[in-house]
C-alpha cells in the first residue's frame, strides 16, 4: 500500500515514509526557517526522489568481485608522449 504527501501527490511507499520524514525533519529543523512553502516541497520531493533511487541501487545484485562498468584511466601527456 502506498500513500501521498505534500502538494505534489508522490506516492511514498510505506517502508520509506519514516525515512523521508526524518530526513525533512532533519532538514526543517535545521534551515526551515529559510524555507517557504514551496521550498519545503521541493525539499521533501527531492528527499523521496532520493530514497526511492537509493532503494533501487540497492535492489541491483553485485557480487564482491563486480567491476565496474567503466573503468577511469587517467591522461598522462609525459607517458603519452613517450609512445
């Protein structure tokens, strides 16, 4: 089951609903005062935004071994030079 919140209408699933409530909370009780109507609910859409992107990275299956899909190698003109 879900529910919405805010003016917004996102559905929050029931797991996530105190987590994006501590976390606003979290934030309200520090720069609250800073923040208008509208800013507290674009504060709190992007709080559920990232728990729901933080739940689905977590449901991908990686083994310890996994690498990753694109591997950073560094530009280095002097070796480049070299060759």
């Amino acid at each position: 089951m879900s529910q919405t919140s805010g003016s917004a209408g996102a559905p929050i699933d029931e797991p996530d609903a105190p987590i994006v409530a501590a976390r606003l909370a979290a934030v309200l009780a520090r720069w609250g005062e800073r923040l208008d109507d509208a800013g507290r609910e674009a504060v709190a859409a992007r709080i559920r935004r990232d728990v729901q992107l933080a739940r689905e990275l977590r449901a991908v299956p990686l083994a310890n071994g996994d690498e990753p899909e694109i591997v950073f190698v560094p530009f280095r003109a002097a070796e480049d030079a070299a060759q």
